[in-house]
C-alpha cells in the first residue's frame, strides 16, 4: 500500500474512534434519563457538551410533525452513528 492509503486508513481508524466516544456519551445520557445511577453523573457531565451538540442537530436534520423528545433524539442519534460506524469499519476491514 502506498503512504496516502495509509494516511486515509489512519484517518478513517479515528473517525471511527471519534464516533465510538460520542456513542459512549449518548448511552450513558440515554441511561441517565430512565434512572439515576450517581457513578454515571460525572460521565454524562464530561460529555454534556458533545450530547447537547449532538441533539440539537439532530432535531435540527429531522423535522417532524412533533417535535423529538430528548429520548427520541438520542436514539435518532445512535442509529445513524451505529450505521456510520459500521459502514466505516467494513471499509478499514476490506482495504
């Protein structure tokens, strides 16, 4: 392989860690928000910023008739980074 695959593999691989994180942060928001567990609240406050971000351009993409509750958004969220990282990890696997 030449040095660009490699640089685009490597950039890939931390695309894929990026995604990996803000769905670590989306669950543990998700969990927060059907029951309180306190060992959790210093996650969710670590990543409030990414989570809140994450939200709000989600409701901002997806424009329903009602808006999505924060559950909803959450979920919305996950899905579409679930199925981005899956995507991008069978192109780091086949290349």
């Amino acid at each position: 392989m030449t040095g660009l695959a490699y640089l685009l593999m490597c950039f890939l691989y931390f695309v894929c860690v990026g995604l990996d994180v803000a769905m670590f942060f989306l669950q543990i928001r998700l969990i927060l928000l059907w029951r309180t567990f306190n060992w959790l609240v210093p996650f969710d406050n670590a990543g409030k910023t990414l989570v809140n971000a994450v939200t709000t351009k989600v409701s901002q993409f997806f424009k329903t008739q009602y808006p999505l509750s924060e559950r909803g958004k959450l979920i919305v969220a996950l899905i579409v980074f679930a199925i981005t990282r899956v995507i991008l990890g069978t192109i780091l696997k086949t290349t």
